[in-house]
C-alpha cells in the first residue's frame, strides 16, 4: 500500500474502534486559497474533538505552496494537534516544507513504506516493482496474466499500475529541471550516470541522491554510478508507458534526441529506435539514420532505419558516406542481388570523387561476400587487416560456414562454431545469422542444444526478423520448417513456394536450390514422386549453376530414389550417378544395388565405413532408409547393420530441431501457457485488458488512433460477433447518430484515418471488407487477427464436450490471461450499443471459469481454483456457481478468515434483497465452518 491506502486502512481500523473519522482530499480540490480550505478543516476537527474523546484526521494530496501559505497551514493543523486529534497527511516530496514547520511531528518517508527492499531472493521481482506497494500489489494480484516480451510474465493490471506512477513521477508541481531528469533516468531505464550527465549537465550528486530517497521508483547507487528504473527498463515496458512520457517537460525534443544518442553509443539500438520513434525533425532523424545505420540494421531496428534514411531522402543527403553505407547495407541483406551489385558500383564510384580512400567500407564488403556465398560457393571471402571488431569476426566466420555447408563439410563448420563466443547471446544480426547456423549444423548431425542456445536461438529470431523481414526473415522461418521434414519430423513445408519464389526473385541461387531440395523431400514423403522429381531436377541445374557440386550430389541421389519410386529401372536412375563427392557415391552406388543395379555387395566403400555411419550422411541415409516405400525396405536390406541400428536408435522427438509453434499453445520449460498468436495476418487488434494495434508485428502508436474517431471504430468491430456491424448501428454505437446521411461521412472519415495510421496503402493490405450492398463495414478476416478471437478459442475449449479436467484447467487458465481486466470501452458509447457484445464476453469468461474452478479442484489445486473465481466476480459479482468454488478453494486454503467475512456479505446482502438465498452456498459455508471447528478441536 501507498500513502493514501495507509492512510484509509489506518482510518477504517480506527473507525472500527469507535473513533470519529474524517478524511480529505486536496488534491482534487476546487478551492484556489487551500491554507483557507485547511483553516476549515481545522476548524471542524476542533468542534469534534470537544464532543468526542477520539478523533482522527486523514488529509491527502495537500500540495506545494508559498512560504506564508505554508506557514499557515502548519498553524491549522497545530492547531488540531493541539485540540487532541490525531492528523494523518500524505504529502509529496515537493510540500516537505509543511512538515519542516512540525518538527513534533512523526515523518515515514517513501522508504519506509516499501515491500521487502533488497529482496536479494527474488532480484527479478524487485526489478520490476523495487518494493513500491502498487506495483508490488499489481504484480501479484488476482487479475489475469497477458505476457509481454520481458523477463517474466507480467500482469496487465501492472502495466497499467506503472503506466499512472510514471506520469504521477512526472506531475507538473515538480520544478522543470527535476522533471527533465526524471524523464531521462526513464527513458534510458538503466546504466551509468555519465550517460546521464551527458545529456544534463547540470546535474549533480545532491539532485541525484534527493532522488534516490523520494522517489523509489528510480535505484541510484552513487557509490559504483549506476542507476535502473522499476520496470521501465524493460523495453516493453517502456513501449507502453511512452504515450504517458510524451511532452513532459518544456525541451522534450532535445532531451529525446539526448538519449538517443546515448543508447546508440552504448550499442542499445532497440531503445534508441523505440525512443526515437517520438522525433519528428527530418534533419536529426537524417543524422540518426546516417550515423547509427550499420548498429540499427544489425539489431533488427530495419523500421526506424527506413524512417530516418526517408527523412535524409526528403533532406538530400544522400551523397553523404552515412547515407549511402546505410542504405547499401540494407540492399545487401534485403534487396535483390541486381540492386546490391547497383549499389556497390555507386560506392566504389564515391570514394574518388569524396576523395576519402580510407572510408570504412569493410563492413558493406564483408555483408557483399556473405550475401554472394547465397549465390555461389565460389565466392572468395575477404579478410579485413588489423584487428576485427566483434561484428565483423561474426560476419567471416558466417562467411566461412556458408562456403563449409556449400561444399557439405557439416562436421568442420560444426568445429569452426562450437567455442565460438560470438554465436552466444546474439545482439546483432551476423551473432544472430551464426547462432542459426550452429543450430541448423546441430540438427543435422543429430547434436541437441542446451536450453541456453536456445533461448540464443529465440533472441536470433527477433533480430533477423526484424532486420530483414521480406528476405532473411522469410528464409529463416522456411528453413526450420524445410529442416523438419528432412529430419523426418513433419510431413509439409508451409509456405515453401513463397520461399523459394522469394529467392529466385533475389537471385540467392543456391538458397533456391536447397528449398527447392527440401520441397522435393516433403513431396516424396506425402506421395507426390512425379512433383519430386521436378523440384530435384530443377535443384540439380541450381546446384550446378551455384557452383555447389555437394547440393547438386543430393539432389541427384534424392531424385534417383524419387525416380526407382516411380517404378523406372536402375537404368534410367543411374544416368545421373556420376557425382563428385566419394561419401554420396558410396550412397548411390548402395542405392542402385539394393534396387537391382548389378553392382557387388562386396564392393569396398570409398568414404563410408561399414563398421559406422558417418554423422554427415546421416540424414540421407535415414532419408533413404525410411521414405521411399519398396525402394527404402531395399536399401535397408542392403545398408550395413550398423548403420540401420543408429537410425533406429534416433530419438522420435524434434528436441533438436527448431521449431515454429504451430499448434494451440505450448508449455515452456516452467510449465507457462503460451497463447496462440496468429503469425499471418498482418494486423492484430488487442481489446482485452487494453487498446493496442500491432502492423506487422510492430505497436503502433494508440494516440494516433485518436483522429475521427478510428479508435473506437476498432473497438466497435473487434468485440461485435464476426467483427462487422451494420453502418447504422456503428453510427450510433460511436456517434450517437441517427441520420444515416450526415452519419455516413464521419464513417467514412473514420475509415479513411484507421487505413491511413495502418499504412493499407503501402502495405497493399486492406484492414476492412468491402460488404458492397449490404450496409455492413467489417474487419477483413484475411488480414486481421484480434485477441476476441483467440479468448473465444480458449472459451470454446474449456466449455468443449469431454474436455478432461487437466485440458478444461489449462484451457482456463489461458482464457483468464487472454481475458485480462476485460474488453476496454468505447470513448463514447451515447446509446450503449456495444454493451451487449462486452457483457456477452463477460458472461463466456465467468462460464469458463466456473469450468475451470470445478477442475481444479477436482485436481487439488484450489490456490487456481480461487484465482479463478477472483478473476470472474469481478465481472459477475454475486453469482451463485462462483461464490460456491470461491468457498470451497478458500476452505482448502485453510483462509478462514476470508470465509466469515464473505458469509457475512452474503446474509447482509439477502437481509436487504440484494441476492436470493442460496441453498447450496449456504452448504458450502456450513462446510467450512465444519472444518474449521474440526480443525480447532484437534488443536
């Protein structure tokens, strides 16, 4: 509890004992003169105490004022004292003159007021909440989980807790200097002080060390100079707390643009990008963009990057070395290989007329070679001299694997990664793009990863993603999925044609070739040979044409075995026997034998041993032992016996192969359900526990929403059943309106705004369907996915006919986070027209969870089971099937307490006919105090 909340508890406990009471707020007062207000008061409290031996005095929010405002009221409330009453004031740091004037007072000071400080157990709780009681509160109360990408798994009620102690840590009382470092200690959210001096330098340790005791949201050690800030160091925190930040003090822009700064030069792009998504000025995004381009590209930042080089477009700097690095960078990761090879000719043609030789160009040449090994294996690696930074030892080394995998030496690239230091904990793309490549070597040769390399592999996923969303990102998902089914653990390459149009259209030769190898797989294992062989022999010309003799060797050999599937003879499959690589003539040679190809049994092997199966070969021999039908029983019948016991003894699960959630929900490694999260449609509505809009993966800011009242048209349509309303009724849901004609214009603006802030046109994506007609307007189910969605999923599980106690618990559990505090209202709702459709998502989420208290009951969890039952009274207070689990749980509980006072609420609520008596949950209380007296006498 804060201030406040002590102060009403010590009231009500005083009020119990039979004291007079009275309580205050000035900081919601309307009286201009409040040393007059506080005169009153004092007053009032002076004739109660005459009457009464007891009294007690909250005042709360008395603010900052003058000297002999201040003096005043130290007098008023001197005078109380005086008259025998007790006074209780909240006060804010900037009104600790009044308490200076009462030295007979008793101070407790923010500090004392905090939850477990240094809670050296539990240093992640205490990240989040540093001991202040609403977070501390927020973090742990009933209200559902929703999880966010930070440390833990977060309540929405505490994002909304931090949301308001942000903007309360930022009030207008507080002077401007104090407020311009409060905003700066926020955005930075952790690290040195010097890098807060930079941007203030004004500021000194006095100002810092006042801050450290008034204000525990902000943990500054002065001793060792570094600070952190509750929660807000968390990005995606700080994402959504921003909206709160913006304009909080008078240079806003510059103190923004400050900070920026700082969290490049420290290599902390995310942040920066976030931040810097409030500067408006084309020339210092020009600057940002020209300057940082190469550290935001390689932390996934590809979106602020655009932004800033559009802004050095619109400023024409574009002949600048900046500008042009930035944007030769992005062509090498992303664009087609016609406009990189464009874009190198324009560079080398620069440097001359710049006449600066010496211009660092080595990181754009290093990203050239890598980007040319997609294209063939002949391309030569450079190797830049002196000593390579972090980045660019990543970027040979990725080269160098690149160039292993091309030529097959699986278990060399292996080597060449393993003691790596620079595939672990991945910050920047060529870390990111080698931790992928160690995890794809790994599960070739059966090696599994620890739990910490993949969590290395989840942060790689971000950071590809994110840089290079239309090319690498797009590959990157193609190729855990392509992996899959050549292990043998899936049977479909989703979205396999998308991938390799996508690299032919970039002209990545041999990253065609190898999807296309991989498509043939899934084709041969469905039973499609005729669309096999196809994919295998347009594999084989790639190959060849990228210089890969190992990849065309595989596909020749998958298309013999696609070839004596298909019922031709040894004959016709051997035409293309004649490869390069000793290990896959070994595999040939076997294959045609097993299959009638006249060759000797006996016939020593070149490569391969008998005796073992080489680990590089593996997973062809288990490709050919196991999915081509007659043609893998005759291989098998052929194959060493050593060989065919190590593919036996292979694990059935996929531990060791990445893999793209597909399914309802998963279970991590602490048991935490994870909801399902559409990754095809390109916007995604939240309306449960709050408003956000995501664009391709990427928060869009909700204020922006705020235009022609396109956020509630969003609303409207998400918790509205099949997402699409008749226009009449979304004109008097949103307006109000009942003339259709005036009304269809404000429709109309409101559509436009929404397509505008959700950028349909660049994107060629339309957010609504056109119903033309019928006089509907709807969200396109195509292209927009919303949280309703998911929770009514969850809903229809728990509620599902032989749901099992387990799956109906789990289920809930995930329909009570989905739900969250419940779906947000409209900003005007005049006629009350979406009200059914919210109290219609109430009553699915208090049906679930009635579900769910009865299973997990029945399993033993009741601590569950109460929180389940917590969660639904707040949205169906006084229903009967709740309280009865909320008794129950609270009995297993062994909360007695808590019982007798719901008791009590329950027959003071018939008393007055508020609630109809309840036979059974008068039983559910009879039950308990039975247990109770039970467990007394045993006592």
């Amino acid at each position: 509890m804060g201030k406040t909340n002590l102060i009403c508890h010590i009231l009500d406990n005083e009020e119990s004992r039979g004291a007079v009471v009275r309580i205050f707020d000035l900081s919601r007062s309307c009286c201009l003169d409040v040393p007059e207000k506080v005169y009153r008061i004092s007053r009032e409290v002076v004739s109660l105490a005459n009457i009464n031996s007891r009294v007690v005095v909250g005042i709360d929010g008395l603010p900052p004022d003058g000297e002999q405002a201040t003096h005043r009221e130290a007098r008023a409330i001197r005078k109380m004292a005086a008259a025998g009453a007790y006074i209780l004031i909240a006060i804010r740091p900037e009104s600790r003159a009044v308490a200076e004037l009462l030295p007979e007072a008793k101070v407790v000071g923010a500090k004392d007021l905090l939850c477990g400080e240094g809670m050296s157990d539990e240093p992640v709780r205490w990240g989040f909440t540093h001991g202040i009681p609403s977070l501390e509160y927020s973090l742990m109360g009933p209200a559902s989980s929703r999880v966010i990408n930070c440390q833990d798994a977060v309540t929405a009620k505490y994002v909304d807790a931090l949301a308001r102690l942000s903007s309360e840590y930022l009030r207008d009382s507080l002077d401007e200097e104090e407020r311009a470092l409060r905003a700066t200690l926020m955005l930075l959210g952790s690290g040195e002080l010097a890098s807060v001096r930079e941007i203030l330098p004004r500021t000194d340790d006095e100002a810092l060390l006042w801050l450290k005791v008034s204000a525990p949201l902000f943990d500054i050690n002065l001793v060792n100079s570094k600070f952190s800030v509750a929660g807000l160091c968390e990005n995606a925190l700080l994402e959504k707390c921003l909206p709160m930040l913006r304009g909080t003090c008078s240079k806003w822009g510059d103190l923004v643009l400050g900070v920026v700064w700082a969290l490049s030069r420290r290599g902390d792009f995310a942040r920066a990008s976030l931040v810097g998504s409030m500067v408006d000025d084309p020339e210092e995004l020009s600057a940002i963009g020209c300057h940082w381009g190469e550290g935001l590209l390689f932390s996934g930042q590809r979106e602020f990057l655009n932004r800033c080089l559009a802004a050095a477009d619109d400023s024409g700097v574009r002949a600048t070395p900046g500008y042009l690095k930035s944007r030769q960078l992005i062509l090498e990761v992303d664009g087609r290989l016609s406009e990189a090879k464009s874009g190198r000719l324009e560079c080398a043609g620069f440097l001359p007329k710049s006449g600066r030789s010496s211009f660092d160009w080595g990181v754009c040449r290093l990203v050239a070679d890598c980007r040319d090994r997609a294209v063939s294996a002949c391309g030569n690696m450079g190797q830049p001299g002196g000593q390579l930074r972090a980045t660019d030892a990543a970027l040979v080394l990725h080269g160098k694997v690149m160039g292993l995998l091309a030529a097959g030496e699986l278990k060399g690239a292996f080597t060449a990664m393993l003691d790596s230091p620079f595939r672990r904990e991945p910050r920047t793309l060529p870390a990111a793009l080698l931790c992928d490549d160690f995890a794809f070597v790994s599960a070739l040769l059966g090696e599994r990863l620890t739990p910490e390399e993949k969590r290395d592999v989840a942060a790689a996923e971000r950071i590809i993603g994110g840089a290079s969303p239309r090319r690498l990102g797009v590959y990157r998902v193609t190729v855990n999925r392509a992996l899959r089914v050549v292990m043998g653990h899936a049977t479909s390459i989703k979205g396999v044609e998308r991938a390799i149009n996508r690299a032919g259209e970039n002209g990545d030769t041999l990253i065609e070739a190898s999807f296309l190898l991989a498509a043939a797989v899934a084709d041969l294992r469905s039973g499609g040979c005729t669309r096999a062989h196809v994919r295998a022999s347009r594999a084989v010309l790639l190959a060849e044409s990228g210089g890969s003799s190992y990849l065309a060797d595989v596909a020749k050999l998958l298309d013999a075995a696609i070839l004596l599937s298909l019922g031709e003879g040894a004959t016709v499959a051997a035409k293309n026997s004649d490869l390069s690589e000793p290990a896959l003539r070994d595999l040939m040679r076997l294959l045609l034998h097993a299959n009638g190809g006249g060759l000797s049994s006996h016939k020593s092997f070149e490569r391969l041993s008998k005796a073992r199966c080489d680990r590089e070969v593996l997973w062809i021999v288990s490709l050919l032992s196991k999915d081509c039908g007659e043609v893998s029983r005759a291989f098998r019948s052929a194959a060493p016996h050593a060989w065919t016991d190590l593919i036996d003894e292979e694990p059935s699960d996929s531990e060791s192969v990445p893999e793209t959630p597909e399914g309802n929900h998963l279970v991590g490694e602490e048991g935490l359900l994870v909801l399902e999260e559409p990754e095809d449609k390109t916007y995604r509505i939240n309306v449960l526990g709050g408003f956000s809009v995501y664009c391709e993966g990427k928060l869009v800011d909700p204020l922006k929403f705020g235009a022609r009242r396109a956020r509630d048209l969003l609303i409207a349509l998400a918790v509205t059943p099949g997402h699409e309303l008749r226009r009449h009724e979304a004109l008097r849901a949103i307006w109000g309106e009942t003339d259709y004609t005036d009304g269809m214009q404000k429709l109309y603006e409101a559509v436009a705004a929404a397509r505008k802030v959700l950028r349909a046109q660049e994107l060629g994506v339309d957010p609504f369907r056109n119903v033309r007609g019928s006089g509907l307007i709807a969200l396109n189910p195509e292209s927009v996915g919303t949280d309703v969605d998911v929770f009514l999923s969850e809903v229809e599980s728990v509620l599902a006919d032989g749901a099992g106690d387990r799956a109906a618990m789990d289920h809930a559990r995930l329909v009570r986070r989905a739900f969250s505090t419940g779906p947000c209202g409209l900003g005007g709702d005049p006629v009350g027209a979406c009200e059914d459709a919210g109290r219609a998502l109430d009553a699915s989420f208090a049906d679930s969870m009635a579900v769910g208290i009865s299973a997990a009951l029945r399993l033993g969890r009741p601590l569950l089971a109460c929180q389940f039952a917590e969660s639904a009274l707040e949205v169906a207070p006084g229903r009967e099937d709740l309280l009865i689990g909320l008794v129950r749980s609270l009995t297993e509980l062994g909360r007695m307490v808590e019982v007798e006072q719901l008791r009590k609420d329950y027959r003071a609520k018939v008393k007055k006919g508020e609630m109809v008596p309840c036979p059974e949950l008068e039983e559910a209380f009879r039950e308990a105090m039975r247990r109770r007296d039970d467990e007394s006498l045993e006592q």
